[in-house]
C-alpha cells in the first residue's frame, strides 16, 4: 500500500506514518493481510501503548501515595494521565475520573444522581443508544422513576428531535443521549439535546462511546453534565473515562467507601485503578497528539494537537465512507440502515450495518472472517434500535466499523468479499 496523503482543508492524515504505529496491522489471516474493520467494538494499539503498559510494570508498578519511586512515579504518571485526558475532552484534570468501562461508571453515576430521584420524576431516553447508556438509567425505576424514550426515524436512523423536545417536561431530571450510534453510526445533535435538557432544568448525560475516536470533543461547549467514553475504543487498553462538571458533579453523594476522598476526582474512582492501563491511555492520547503535530506541526499545546489530529481523521474518514457506502449499496440484495446521502456524512461515522437477503448476519461475519476481514455481527448492546427495525431475532446486523488506520484498499476489499458472497447464493 503507497502512502494515501489526503489534504482536505488544512489537515493532512499520512497513513503510512498512521498505520506504521500499529504492529497488529500486520496480522495475517490463511495467508492475507487481517482488515480490522471492528473498531466500534475496540480499536488496535499503537507500539508506545504496548510499551507504557510494559514500561509501567518495570518502572513504576505500585499502590499510590507510597513513600517510595515507583508509588511517587505512579501518582505522577496518574495525574498526567488525567491532565491528558481533559486535553482530550476540554475541561480540568480533576473533572476527569478513570474507571473500569463506560458502563461501570454510568452504574455508578446513575446509583449518584438516583439518590435524588422519586416517584414521578421523569428521565429522558433515546430507542437509538447502547444498553450501556440504558440499563443504568432503567434501573431508577425500582424508585418509581419515570422513563421516556424519545423516537428514532427508521428510514435514516435519525433521532427525532421533535419528539424528544416534546417528551421533555417539567418533571424531567436528566436527558441521557449517545452522541453517536455504535449500530449505525448517526451522530446525534447533542448541543441541542444539552440545550433543551438545561431550559427545562435537567441534567444531561453524554454516552460518547462511539464518537470518541471519530471526531474532537468539547464539553465545556456542549456544556454537559457529565460525559463518558471508553478509551479502549480510541487506541488504549481497555478501561473507561468520565468527565464530570465540577459544580454538578462535587454537589453529588456517589457510593463509595469510607477512606476514599470525597474530593473530585477520587470520589468516583472506586478502589484501586488500572494502572497500567491508564499509563497506555496516555500514551493513546499522546499517540493522537503526535499524530496532530504530524498534521499540524505549528499545533500550540496538547490541546490544539489533538484538535488537528481530529480534523485530520475526520477529513480522512470521510474520504473513506464515500467508497463505502456507495460500494455497499450497489450489492444486490443488500440493505443499510442509517444515513446513506453523501450530502449527509458529515451526520454520521464510518459505522455501516447492513443485511443481505438470503444471508445471516453471523454467516457473513464468519466467511468474512475466514477471509481475513474483521467485523461484527448481532445487536451490538444497541438492543432496543435492533428490537425496534425488526431485526433482533434474525441476527441483527453486520456491522463494518472503520477507523482512521483503515484504508481504501480494505473499503474495496470488503465491498467485493461481499458482493461474491451475496451472489453465492
Ligand atoms: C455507544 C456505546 N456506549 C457504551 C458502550 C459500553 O462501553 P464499555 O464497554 O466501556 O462499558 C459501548 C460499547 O461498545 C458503546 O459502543
């Protein structure tokens, strides 16, 4: 593969310089190069993430607050991993909480703010999230809480903005939307959700699993309450990140034990963290913003770095969701549920889930499999969008997720393994 510079606007993505940091890319698969087309379910690492995962055990493998270099050198590397991370999502270092997985803090922030809640008190949902963005808010029910879900356009698989202003009323407490769907990439307008959570005095909650590797976030312009996402989707070790508003988020009483700090960030950091993980969540970020500086090498700081890097994937991903989508449409037999207007792209992520006529979502997934192109087949947890487009008990979907290490090559490469699957039969 020749190196692909693409130069739109003032962000050039060098993916031969991308795909050189990630030693799984070349994974083979009965002889032809792996296509990781899996990255909603969870990204491949650079090298320096291998490497400040094991730098971590050699160097500096201890509890924290010891009297002692490698404790000292893990309390260090801990507060520059929270430093990294709100770079990453604009805000301060101690508005930033490490935890095991997105869905593990939202349990966690749910019990919190649903030690507020009673009878009668409503919060608003969406038909288009993860279950990790759900169950955790379903759970409020048991006190009497009220859920509402708000409407999804089954044609493009667009929230329905009207009817989810229209479900907010004056006992609404908290909004908890996706900024974009894990199943079939719609990124959602989740400024305005915040907007319309706030007029009406509720809290909003961000699940940007699935928008973290895609495109930059600023929650201090979304003006969130609190926004989650799990840096093992954006090219770190498995583990989850929350970002709390720092006047909301001290206000609140999470479960926790008696010694852990009742101050921010600690306060939601139950138990004894990863720490070799979070030492490659560091390195992830540091990765993309190299990755900026490469883009822009008159990037400021960490901050505007990482903001280079984003204009470049996204400008990048784009570039490859026209062959995609344009390719997938074109199979006999196949259908695609999300947005497929390219005018629209700028709406959605590289994420398609298709079906094809004749053909189960698991046996697609296998043979593309044995081919050495990874991707995903079933609901993916976004279980109520599956139940609702009829397509849970078939099998769900498949699902092609890309990523800004993926390639033109691969996007042809999947579209023709399918077209002469769909055909075989
Ligand atoms: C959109 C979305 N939200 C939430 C989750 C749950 O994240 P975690 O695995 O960190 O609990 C996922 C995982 O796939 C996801 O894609």
């Amino acid at each position: 593969m020749g190196t692909q510079t693409l130069n739109r606007k003032s962000a050039t993505l060098d993916i031969k310089w991308v795909r050189e940091q990630f030693p799984s890319l070349k994974l083979k698969v009965n002889g032809r190069p792996a296509a990781f087309l899996d990255g909603p379910g969870g990204t491949q690492v650079p090298q320096r993430v291998i490497d400040a995962v094991t730098n971590y055990f050699v160097q500096s493998n201890a509890n924290v607050g010891g009297a002692y270099l490698t404790s000292e050198r893990n309390d260090a590397m801990l507060a520059e991993a929270h430093r990294a991370m709100a770079d990453l999502l604009g805000c301060e270092a101690d508005e930033v909480s490490f935890g095991q997985n997105m869905t593990t803090l939202t349990l966690l922030l749910s019990r919190a703010i649903g030690r507020e809640l009673g009878p009668g008190d409503e919060i608003l949902l969406t038909w288009l999230d993860h279950d990790g963005n759900v169950s955790p808010w379903l759970a409020l029910e048991e006190k009497g809480v009220v859920i509402q879900r708000a409407e999804v356009n089954p044609a493009d698989c667009t929230l329905r903005l009207d009817d989810l202003a229209a479900r907010i009323t004056p006992r609404t407490r908290l909004v908890a939307v996706g900024y974009a769907s894990n199943a079939v990439g719609t990124i959602n307008p989740v400024k305005e959700i915040v907007r319309l959570a706030h007029a009406a005095g509720a809290l909003a909650v961000i699940d940007a699993v699935h928008y973290a590797p895609h495109g930059s976030i600023d929650v201090r312009d979304l003006d969130c309450d609190f926004l989650l996402c799990s840096p093992y989707k954006f090219f770190a070790p498995h583990s989850g990140v929350m970002y709390g508003k720092r006047a909301v988020s001290s206000r609140l009483r999470p479960y926790k034990v008696r010694a852990q700090y009742d101050r921010l960030p600690e306060q939601w950091e139950t138990g004894t963290l990863s720490h070799e993980n979070i030492a490659g969540v560091l390195a992830a970020v540091e990765y993309l913003a190299d990755l900026g500086r490469h883009c822009d090498p008159a990037a400021a700081n960490r901050r505007a770095a990482l903001l280079a890097a984003y204009e470049a994937i996204r400008n990048y991903e784009r570039v490859l969701m026209e062959p995609l989508i344009s390719g997938l449409l074109q199979i006999p037999g196949l259908k695609l549920y999300g947005i497929t207007d390219p005018l629209r792209f700028g709406e959605r992520t590289p994420t398609a889930a298709v079906r094809i006529e004749g053909h189960t979502p698991i046996e697609l997934a296998r043979k593309l499999g044995e081919r050495g192109i990874f991707t995903w087949d079933g609901h993916y947890f976004a279980l109520d969008l599956a139940r609702r487009l009829d397509v849970e008990a078939t099998g769900g979907w498949l699902r092609i997720g890309l990523v800004h290490y993926n390639t033109v090559e691969e996007v042809e490469r999947v579209v023709e393994e399918l077209k002469r699957i769909a055909a075989s039969r």
